[in-house]
C-alpha cells in the first residue's frame, strides 16, 4: 500500500485494476502524477472527489470517474490531452475554464473512447486531431462562464479535423458555436445526437462517405450546414424551429454531389431545404412542414427530388438557373391537381414560379408585398422561360410520405379548428344581420 498526495492506491487481487481512494473533499487533488503513475493497460477508477489539471496521457489507460469525479482546470491549456491510443475515458465531469482555442478534451491518437462525460467549457467541448476510429457517446456538453469573467469565444462541442472513422453518436450539445463540425474526416457517423441553441448544429466540410442520421436540433441558426461533400447519407433527421436568423435553415446543402437526403423533417423553419451548386442528389421521402420557406434552389442541377410532402408552407418552393432537376411524385398541399385516369397523381405539372424570388433578389423592398393580390397576380402572368422552370410532372395527390402521427393529426386538428370557426363567423353574421332587421 502505497500514500500519496492524500490518495491511498490500492491494488485488489485483480492485476491492471487500479482504484484511488480516501481523497480529502475540502481540497483538490492533482490527477497528473496519478496518471504518471499507473501502468500502460491498468484500469483506473477515480475515488469521488474534485481533481485539477490539465493532464496529459500518453499510455493506454482506462479512467473512470462512476459519475462522482469532477476535474477542474483553470489554465488555457486542454484540460486533457489524449496522446495514446486505445485510452478510454469514462464517467467524469470536466470543467473547462479557458475559451477561443482552448478545449477540455484534445485526442491525438486512434481508438480512443470518451463516453459518458458531463463537459463544461468556455471554448471547445472535445477536439480530434488526426486521430481515427474513435468513439464519442452519450457525452453532454454544454457553455460555461466562469464565475466574475465576461463571455469569451466559444468553440465548438465536437470539432474533427482530419479523423477518420469517428462514431459521434448519442451526444447532447447546447449554446456552443457549432455542435458537431466535421472537416475533411472520411466514413464519420454522426448518430441521435441532440442539439439546441447553436449557429450550426451539424457542421460537415469537405467530407465523403459519412453518415448523418437520426439526430435533432432545435433553435439553432441553421440545423445541419453540408458543404463540400460527396457520398454523404442525411437520413432520418429533425431540425425544427430554425427561424430566428435571416439565414436560418433546417438544412443547407452547398457544393453536396452524389448523397442522399432523404426521410428527414424540417419543420418551422425560415428555409427547410436550401440547396446550392448541387448536384446528382437524392431528395426523398422527406417532411417540409411550416416553413417560411419550404425549398430553396440556386444553381442547382441534375437532382432527384421525389415523394417528399409539403404541408402549410408558407412559400412551398422556389428554384432559381436551376435546370435538368427531375421532380416526380411529390405532395404540394396548396396545389390543385386532376387526376382524371385515377393513379393517384395529378395530371396538370406542378411549376415552381421564379417570378417573386427574381423580383425580391433586384429589389429587396418588394418583400413589402408578398403573397399580396397584386404580387400573386403578376406572378401568375409571368410565363417568361417556363419550360426551364423547375416542375414535378406528376404531383401527388395525396400525402403518401410518412409523416410522423403529431403532424398529420395536428395538420387535421387545424383545419377542422378552421371550418369551425368560420362556420362560427358565418352563423355570427347571419344572426346580426336578422337582429337589425
């Protein structure tokens, strides 16, 4: 038995279980020489308590804090720097007090584990370097301010640059700069992570054959921002309330080449779908409901865009020097179609006007007059180039996409609140008129 710094090592009969313990609760403990201590392969499992850093590891060890653990670090350097490979790091809260550059969490080396982590940082969350086949989950990040200190800048939650192989899933990350950015980093999985108050939620730059699934973000200028990629797979997303930004998007997609975006819900947002000097994707079976904006096109060309349903937009679509887009099969619920053979889709194309978004992009002060009479008139005059217009040839007529239950029953709940209250209205003005009478 071995007494150190008021921390009493002791090893049980298991070799390579290492378990600190007796740490005084009236004063923190330095975890560096603990570290340095330990044994390449030991597991080593913190006693509760508060300890300090920064810290570096560079040998494979497993460290565990069983929830209780709280490592503290007042200076700019990382709170912890991961040099080793294989090094798992388990069940701790790290508190983080420098900002711009600085992070609790710096990995340089492949395989590495971080589960289970409450971070509070006022810079960067958890930052990859070169480092492959590591795993991030279930880990919740969020800003922090020291006590009597300004804001500083704030970093990102989980910044990847030039890591391959990463499984980013099941995380939480709140009131950072960006949640989760990707750069240059190949076969990345970014999977139901949740992610609130943020300019970007998912933030992917030059990467390819990456997965972004099954993740939610709410009340952040822009859901997921993909730019630069190819072979990327957007699936199964939910990105809501993205509108208190005047370039809020549920998903922006520029320069993105041969992915999939497709069985995702974008709802309440300024702009479901933005898409730029796109091409070759495919756009399917996704949910565009509420938006001020449902879709936006510029420049993008040669897209699939079928079987996607748009609910209560405001503007359902406008496509811009976009051309060779195929749309099939899609549900406009303010269109008007004939099905007159019965299939299911209409017989009269469904055009999306250019006319009010080339107005507004000459002159910005016509946005005084939208959806007004005069505006909706002149649109429905101008004709000019309409056979480049982008246009599904066989629209839906009705919602066959699967729209989650809340949404298509609210849908209902609305119009029948609707017809109601102008059947109210109606009766209300019958009444009066017959009382004057």
């Amino acid at each position: 038995m071995l007494i150190l710094m008021n921390v009493v090592w002791i090893v049980p009969l298991n070799p390579g279980i290492v378990i600190a313990s007796s740490i005084s609760q009236t004063e923190a403990i330095a975890l560096q020489p603990i570290i340095d201590q330990a044994q390449t392969g030991d597991v080593l499992v913190l006693a509760p308590g508060t300890y300090l850093g920064p810290v570096v590891i560079d040998k494979r060890l497993t460290i565990r804090g069983e929830g209780v653990v709280t490592l503290l670090n007042h200076s700019a350097d990382s709170a912890i720097q991961i040099n080793s490979n294989g090094v798992k790091l388990q069940e701790m809260n790290i508190q983080q007090d420098g900002d711009g550059e600085s992070a609790a969490i710096v990995v340089r080396a492949d395989q590495v584990t971080l589960e289970d982590l409450v971070i509070h940082t006022g810079g960067y969350g958890i930052i990859l370097r070169g480092a492959n086949g590591g795993v991030i989950r279930n880990n919740i990040i969020r800003w922090f301010i020291p006590k009597g200190q300004a804001p500083g800048t704030r970093g990102n939650g989980i910044d990847l640059y030039n890591s391959h192989g990463t499984k980013i899933m099941e995380n939480e990350i709140t009131y950072l700069r960006d949640g989760i950015y990707l750069e240059n980093s190949r076969n990345t999985v970014v999977d139901q992570n949740k992610l609130y108050y943020l300019r970007y939620g998912i933030h992917c730059m030059y990467i390819d054959g990456s997965y972004v699934t099954n993740n939610i973000g709410e009340y952040n200028i822009t859901g997921a921002m993909v730019m630069g990629v190819t072979n990327v797979v957007v699936s199964g997303n939910s990105f809501r309330k993205q509108n208190q930004n005047v370039h809020s998007q549920g998903i922006l997609l520029y320069d993105v080449h041969t992915s999939s975006i497709v069985n995702n819900t974008v709802e309440g947002n300024r702009v479901g779908i933005y898409m730029e000097q796109s091409s070759d994707n495919d756009l399917r079976d996704n949910i565009i409901l509420r938006n001020f904006i449902g879709v936006q096109f510029l420049g993008a060309e040669g897209n699939q865009f079928q079987s996607n349903g748009f609910i209560a937009n405001v503007i359902e679509a406008e496509a811009t020097d976009s051309k060779d887009n195929k749309m099939n099969g899609n549900f406009w619920d303010s269109f008007q179609g004939l099905d007159v053979t019965n299939v299911g889709t209409s017989d009269i194309p469904y055009a999306i006007n250019p006319f009010y978004q080339q107005l507004i992009s000459n002159n910005s002060a016509y946005q005084l007059f939208f959806q007004s009479p005069g505006m909706t008139f002149l649109s429905d005059m101008f004709t000019n180039g309409k056979e480049e217009w982008s246009t599904d040839h066989a629209p839906l007529m009705k919602l066959t996409t699967g729209a989650p239950a809340e949404t298509a029953s609210s849908y209902g709940i609305v119009m029948v609140v609707g017809w109601l209250l102008l059947f109210l209205s109606a009766v209300t003005i019958i009444y009066l008129g017959v009382l004057r009478i």
